[in-house]
C-alpha cells in the first residue's frame, strides 16, 4: 500500500513540474541569478579582506584573480556581481589612488583571468602563506 502511495505522489509531482508555466521558470532562474550575484559578492569581499589581512607585497593581482574565480564559480549571477565590482574598484581606484593606467589594467587583467575560469595561483607571489 505504501508503495503505491508514493508512486501517486512521484506522479503528481512530476505532472506537476512539467506543466509549470514558463513564467515561473523565469522566476526561478531570476532567483538563481541574484542568489549568486550575492554569494558572488561576498566572495569578492572574502577576498579583499584576506587581501588587507595578508597585507603581502606583491599579492594584490593575487586576489583580484582569486575572488574573481570564486564569484565566477557561482554563475552568471556571480560572474555578473565581480564584473561590476571589479570595473567600479578599478574606477574608483584609477582615480583615487595614483597609481596609474599600467597597474588598473593588470588588475583588470588578473581578473577576467579569473573570471574566465583560469586558476589564480598564476598570480600567486612566493611566500605568500598557504592559508590565503
């Protein structure tokens, strides 16, 4: 008795899931998206404060890579969330900080690199400890 219980209920729900209007699939999919656009976010901050906790010459295109990567990882909300909050950090700083063209277009090179999916220990400088 119980078997067949649980076969109406598979049935159900499965008749179910595949009659759902596609608005409710969009809704779903735009959930993801901005459930990893935030997850991507936070990745990013992860990454900046180990940056500042490190505080390791020579690391900084280290972890522009590194939470790039991460944030990517998430989707297209994540890789969405680091795309923006790396063109705006690197407006910002282009403008703030002085230090010139050059350095912004590393960092913005370190983080397509990323992004795309390549592995962020090709910025990673010696001796920066295992922990980050």
């Amino acid at each position: 008795m119980r078997l067949w219980v649980c076969i109406a209920l598979l049935s159900v729900v499965l008749c179910v899931s595949a009659d759902r209007p596609r608005i409710v699939d969009k809704i779903v999919d735009a959930g993801k998206f901005v459930r990893d656009a935030v997850g991507g976010a936070r990745d990013m901050y992860r990454a900046y404060m180990d940056m500042r906790e490190a505080n390791y010459k020579g690391a900084d295109k280290y972890f522009h890579a590194r939470g790039n990567y991460d944030a990517a990882r998430r989707g297209p909300g994540g890789a969405w969330a680091a795309e923006v909050i790396s063109d705006l950090r690197e407006g910002w700083q282009s403008g703030v900080s002085g230090r010139g063209a050059e350095d912004s277009r590393q960092d913005q090179e370190a983080n397509r690199w990323g992004r795309s999916g390549g592995d962020p220990n090709r910025y990673r400088p010696k001796g920066l400890p295992r922990k980050y």
